[in-house]
C-alpha cells in the first residue's frame, strides 16, 4: 500500500458520526432481491482492508446527506476507482462524499461490481447496469432527499471514471412499461466530474446531448492527461460547455489531495468547488442545470 492510499482513523471515524446526521450512513441495495446475475450470492460479505474494498455481490449506494442549512438540491453518483479490480472505497468515495455534502449536495456512493477482481465472474455489461440502475434509483427518489431531478450528476474517478462514461455517453432509455417502477425513470446524468479517467467507455463521436463535465487530470499521468485532451476537443466540437484542468504534476491517484505535497494538487478540490458554483449546482433553487442534459 502506498502513501496516497492512507486513510486517516479521524476522516473515516468523521463519515459515521457528524453533528446533524444519521451515525450509520444509509446503504441502498439496487436490487431488493439482488442484483441480475448475482442474486445467489447477495448475502455474501464484502472485503475491506486498508484503502479499499472487493467481493462486491450485492451492488449498493452509500447515502451521504448535507446539513439541513446547507441542502441545495443537487445530487451525486460517485463511482470510485480500482482498475475494476477492487474499489479505492475510502480516499475516492468517503472523501469526495464528505467534501461535496459540506457544499450542500447529496451524495451517494456506488459499489459496483468488479470485473476485473480476481475470479470475477462479471463482465463490464454487470458494471453497466449498475450504474444505470443507481442513476435512476436516485432519480426515482428524488423527493425524499429533496432532490432536483434535473440536477443529478455523476463523479468517476480513474476506472469510475470509465463507468461514469457508460451512463454519460450511451445511455438506456426508460422503459415506460417495466412494472419495476425504478426501470421506468430516466437514468442520464445531467453533469459529470471525471477525475484522471481511464479510457474505457469514451466516445468515438459525442452525442450531441452529453451531460457538461468537469475534467482533472496530472499531465505526467499519461493515460488520463491523452484520454481528457480528446475528449476536450470532441466538447468543443459540439459546442457542450467543458471545464478541464491538467496540471504539470501529481501522477495518478493523487485522490482529494490533501496526501499530495504539490500546493496545485492539494488546492484541486476548490477548482470542483468553483465550477460546481458557476455552474448554479450550489444554489438552493430548483432550477435545472445551465447548460446540463435534457430528459
């Protein structure tokens, strides 16, 4: 394990017990009687040790709510990274959690299943589907956190960043007669957050309805710093509002950066806070996203 991945006992005891808040955070099931392909194995326990967190059956989403003076209505999805091989639960779920919460918004955490652990039996159709049913699972709840409807994104980091793309760039339309109420709303994103994102799952051409992104990436981080810099030009193609910031340095997993000793990659996460501001993601209104995705 490597210093980047550390996570201090005082940021995870801080999740479990925040002034205002629920101690245990509330974990959702995307499936009342497990997940497709998985229902013999929902009751199996998940792995955690150190950073991160694997044997994943039964795919969740972890509630994070904002104080009550704080709430804006905006929501987030976010798809922590782990190469598909496991998932890095605490620096790029937890973290990013309690950070944008403090912002106002209401965020969920994905633990979606791994295709690439060791004996998975999955494939990236599973990991497809859980995203799309934890975009509409929100979507469909929305009244009950005080959510927008149309102000619900999605966060991916490295490989998240991968499965934020699957919903972002190919989305499943509804399926208006499913009698699975959840299958029946719309599960797109209506703005997403990519940080140094992996390559599966980019578009060959960008649909004309992407949701606007905010991407961030280290330069010396080669694969993510390329994958942003394409994607940068096909947004500008079509005319979708980008916001990107590569810096000179930080490599890869630099997570919310407060681990890093650059002072670019330890101030990253007021960039986030900035964009989210401009975009009006931080006002406490009902109105849509400027310039998001339509439904």
């Amino acid at each position: 394990m490597t210093p980047r991945y550390l996570v201090s006992v005082l940021i995870l005891v801080s999740c479990l017990a925040v002034p205002g808040r629920a101690e245990t955070p509330l974990v959702i099931p995307l499936w009342a009687g497990g997940a497709p392909g998985s229902e013999a194995r929902r009751n199996e326990p998940e792995q955690a040790k150190d950073y991160w967190v694997k044997n994943i059956h039964n795919p969740s989403l972890t509630v994070f709510l904002p104080p009550k003076d704080k709430a804006n209505g905006t929501a987030v999805i976010i798809c922590p990274g782990g190469g598909h091989r496991e998932l890095v639960y605490n620096a790029e779920g937890v973290e990013p959690a309690q950070y944008l919460s403090n912002l106002g918004a209401t965020c969920f955490v994905l633990k979606y299943r791994l295709f690439r652990e060791e004996g998975s039996i999955y494939t990236p159709e599973h990991v497809s589907a859980d995203i799309r049913r934890a975009m509409r699972t929100v979507r469909s709840r929305a009244a009950e956190w005080a959510i927008n409807p149309d102000r619900i994104g999605v966060m991916g980091w490295s490989a998240g960043g991968e499965v934020a793309a699957i919903v972002a760039y190919n989305p499943v339309p509804a399926d208006p007669q499913s009698t699975d109420q959840i299958e029946r709303v719309d599960g797109k994103p209506n703005f997403q957050i990519v940080i140094y994102p992996g390559g599966f799952g980019t578009p060959g051409k960008l649909p004309p309805d992407s949701p606007q992104a905010f991407f961030l990436c280290a330069n010396d981080d080669e694969g993510p710093a390329g994958t942003i810099s394409v994607m940068l030009e096909k947004y500008r193609a079509v005319g979708i509002p980008v916001e990107v910031h590569i810096y000179a340095e930080g490599h890869h997993a630099f997570n919310m950066g407060q681990r890093s000793k650059l002072v670019s990659i330890h101030g990253w996460p007021q960039r986030l806070a900035d964009w989210l501001a401009d975009r009006g993601l931080l006002e406490r209104a009902g109105s849509p996203v400027p310039g998001g995705s339509t439904h």
